[in-house]
C-alpha cells in the first residue's frame, strides 16, 4: 500500500518501533490485571455464620471448659453439602445431643436451623480482605457478584464500539491517553467506595477506558509498522498480554488485601498518562482525515529518531500526497454492512466467524474467570496460566506456516471445548478417589491449564484468519468500533483483492 512505502522512506522498523513497543509495553502489561482482578478481588473465602458460642467473649463464659472450638462448631452449625459446616445456616439454639457419642446426624431438623442473621465469620487464611468479605456477596446474595463481572463485560462490549469510532474523529494518541488517566481515576475511587453498586458503576468505566487502550494501543502499532514486520509485531504484544497474566498471579500472591491489590495495578497509569504523551499520532489517520501537513510531521520524527535525517528532504507534501491519492480515494468510498450478506461466500463465512467468536469469547472469559473452581492454588494457576498463553502465542507463527489457519483454528478451538468438558466432568468432591488419581483438583489443574494454552493459539490464529477472509473495502467495515478504520495490510503481507466482489474473486 502507499502508505508503506512512506514508512519505508522513513526507516521502516528502527528505533522508534523499539521505544513504541516498550511504551505500549506499560499499559499492555497492566490490562490483563484489570480484566481479572476478580479472580482474587472477589474470591469467595470460607466462612460460617456468626454465632455466640464460638464469637462471643460473653456468650463463651457460660460454656463448660472441657469443650474445645471443634465441639462449640458442632453443636452451633449444622453440617453442609461436603461434611463441612454449613456456610449459610445455623442452630437456632445449641444442639448439645450431638456431642453424644451414641448420636446421629439425623438428631437435628431443619426446623432447628435459621440463615447467618448475625454476619458470618471468614476465613482470612488465604486473603485478608476480599469485596465479597466486605460487603457478605455469599449466601443469599451470592448472586451479586456475577452480575457486578456481567457490567464489567458490558463496560468493554460498550467501549469496543465506542471508542473505535471516537479515535477515528479525534485520533489514536488522545483517545489512549485519555483512557489511561479513566482507568487510574476510576480504578482508584473503587478503594474508596463502601456500596457494592458504586463500585460496580466504577467498574464500567475502567472497563469502558481498558477497551479503549486495547484498541488504540493496536491500532498504533499496526499504523506503524511495516507490512513484513506487523506480524512480529502483534505477536509481541500478545505476548506482552500473557506477562501481564503471569505478574498479576505475582501481584496477587504478595498483596492479600483487594484494596492494595486495585491500588497496585491501578496507580502506574497516572504514569503511563504522563509517558505516552511523546507518541506521535498515526500518520496515516492524520492524511485520509484531511491533515497532510500534521501526518507529514509526524513522518519526519519518526525518520529522526531512525536516524534517516535524509527522509525530511525528500519527503515533501507533493510526494505524500501523489502517494496517498488512492489510498485517500477509497478511504472516502461508503460501503454498508449489508455487503457482507449479499455474497453467498461473504455471508457464510460471516456467520461462521461469529459462531467462532462468540463461542471462543464466552469458553475463555467462562475458563479464565473462575480459578477458585479449578484449583486450591489460584495464585499458581493464574501464573500457570499466563506461561502457557505465552508459549502458545510465541509458536502461533510456526503452527500457522506448517498447518494453515483453518487447520490450526479447527483442531486447538476442538482441543480447547474438550479439555473444559474432561474438566467438567472431573468430580469435585475430593472425598472421591480413584487408584490411577487420588488427586483430582491437580487433574482439573492440567486440564484447565491445556485449555488455556489451546485459547492461546484459537486468539492468535484467529486475528490473522478473520481479516484475511475479507476484502480490504470490507475489512473497513468490518473494523470500525473494534480496530483499524484506515485497512492495512494482512499481517502476513498478503495482497488483497481491490475488484468487484464476487464468490470467484475473493483474492
């Protein structure tokens, strides 16, 4: 494309690629804490209901002094679903007949029972504070805690569409800083909230900025790039994504408490507001929107800081815009969304795709969002997680070269549903052994970790597949409120087809 030719003028990957990938190093390695800080902000801890016997100084002098903690937890909570105390329920009054040896489980009814009226008692063994201890999201109103992860996916479907259209109007650069200092601004007065909803009102706009950040981070490094490089490119950042899985785990394990863990990953982004201000803006958003001289600036840093001083001579306002005539031309053509549906191929590979995303999108965040169901360790799982999602995208490239995109998508997409299923159906209880597996939560450990890994590929694999399938005035369309509005090249450097659309001419 023209465009290209103009990055190759200006040095095409130098110095200023390198200090670009580290700075969007900052807020990249960061997303991933704020997408899944619930899996330890909002962990669910042990607990019991509150009762006198067992938390109650006054009520324990009363109590004979050959009666230890374990018998005061017999005859004060009934016994719950694993032989364990019941979370939610408890004796209305003491059950001393069940500290009779000659006794039963059966010597209590449920008329005996009545749910937590006094607060509950949590364990602080693992967490010191969680939201879900703070303000009791377990029991009745344990439902309260996915709707408020519901409204952060809502946050980013929201963002998604919103910001991609608005960093086409204003630009990439201002739209990233300005979701950098959303992010910190919101994040922080999470710490400082003492209502559930309020933090999940904040928890929308964090979620609204991060998506954002997300889109306009890729789309400044794909404007930026040469064509034989942006596969590398994306590829690093996918990986710098999977770092920012395996620090998060870290960050957790060394931060027990929720409000010092969201003021960790929350605070450097008032930095990173501050760092990103020296990015130049894409030059070639600043050309199709009308701004040669701005884009032409741009292009001049830029061949500065690659040391092609030369590149300020002979690129003039009269090269940039021969260069870009055609490029600016079909960038003002209008195409519909209709035009997908209109080509029998275009419409079955739409539907296709979609079915793709959509049950590739719901099976991560459904896997990922739930450690406290797949191991004793989440702390081990969310670092397990994050390294295996980096060797998955490193080796992406090569399984793409060796087996094809629909070979690859096909076969780790299968691999992916089937390691979450054999985790499903792995017991839970672990009371239940068998001679091959005394351990099952280490079972469901691996399965789930395969599982990740297969998702990290599925991620990869599809970004490059899903813009290759299109031609480039669709791929325009397709692109506007997720990613690029100006189409680049495919990130492998295929050419694309610029004639009539039909089912014969696809590429």
């Amino acid at each position: 494309m023209a465009f290209a030719e103009l990055l190759d003028r200006a040095g095409g990957v130098g110095l200023f690629q390198a200090l670009q990938v580290f700075t969007l190093f900052l807020p990249s390695v960061l997303v991933p804490s704020h997408m899944l800080i619930e899996n330890f902000s909002a962990a669910v801890p042990s607990h019991r209901c509150w009762v006198p016997l067992l938390d109650n100084s006054t009520a324990q002098a009363g109590v004979p002094g050959a009666l230890g903690p374990k018998d005061l937890l017999t005859v004060s909570i009934p016994p719950g679903p694993n032989h364990e105390p019941h979370r939610c329920l408890r004796f209305r009054q003491p059950q001393w007949q069940l500290l009779d040896p000659n006794g039963t489980a059966t010597n209590w009814s449920e008329a005996a029972t009545e749910p937590c009226v006094d607060g509950w008692v949590y364990d602080r063994s693992t967490f010191t504070s969680t939201f879900v201890s703070e303000w009791d999201l377990v029991c009745d109103h344990k439902g309260l805690k996915p709707i408020g992860q519901s409204l952060y996916m809502t946050g980013l479907l929201i963002g998604s569409f919103c910001w991609g259209l608005l960093s086409n109007r204003f630009g990439r650069k201002w739209i990233l800083n300005l979701c950098c200092l959303q992010v910190a601004l919101a994040n922080i007065g999470m710490i400082f909230v003492s209502h559930f909803f309020i933090y999940c009102g904040l928890r929308v706009l964090g979620a609204f900025a991060i998506s954002g950040i997300i889109l306009t981070s890729g789309m400044l490094l794909v404007e930026w790039t040469t064509t034989r490089r942006r596969a590398v490119t994306m590829t690093i950042l996918g990986c710098i994504y999977s770092l920012g899985q395996m620090a998060l785990g870290a960050l957790a394990f060394t931060l027990r408490d929720w409000r010092a863990l969201q003021l960790a990953v929350s605070t450097p982004f008032f930095a990173i507001f501050l760092i990103c201000w020296w990015l130049p803006e894409s030059a070639r958003w600043l050309i199709i929107t009308g701004k040669p001289e701005q884009g032409l600036q741009e292009l001049h840093k830029v061949a500065k800081i690659n040391g092609h001083k030369e590149a300020t001579k002979s690129l003039t306002i009269e090269v940039l815009m021969t260069s870009m005539e055609e490029e600016m031309a079909s960038a003002k053509g209008h195409r519909s969304v209709l035009e997908l549906f209109l080509v029998p191929m275009l419409r079955w590979r739409t539907c296709i795709m979609s079915l793709v995303c959509f049950s590739q999108v719901t099976s991560y965040y459904g896997l990922v969002l739930d450690l406290q169901n797949l191991g004793n360790d989440i702390f081990l799982l969310q670092l397990l997680f994050g390294g295996v999602d980096l060797l998955a995208r490193s080796i992406t490239a090569f399984l793409l070269s060796f087996l094809g995109r629909r070979t690859t998508l096909a076969s780790f997409q299968a691999m992916s549903g089937l390691s979450i299923l054999v985790n499903k159906l792995v017991p839970q209880d672990p009371t239940v052994t068998l001679f091959l597996c005394p351990d099952w939560q280490t079972l469901r450990m691996v399965f789930a970790v395969l599982g990740k890994g297969c998702f990290g590929v599925v991620f990869s694999c599809v970004s490059v597949y899903k813009s290759e399938l299109y031609p480039t005035a669709l791929r325009l369309i397709l692109s506007r409120g997720s990613q690029n509005s100006i189409p680049p090249e495919s990130p492998l450097g295929r050419p694309w087809c610029h004639g009539a659309l039909s089912d014969q001419k696809l590429f």
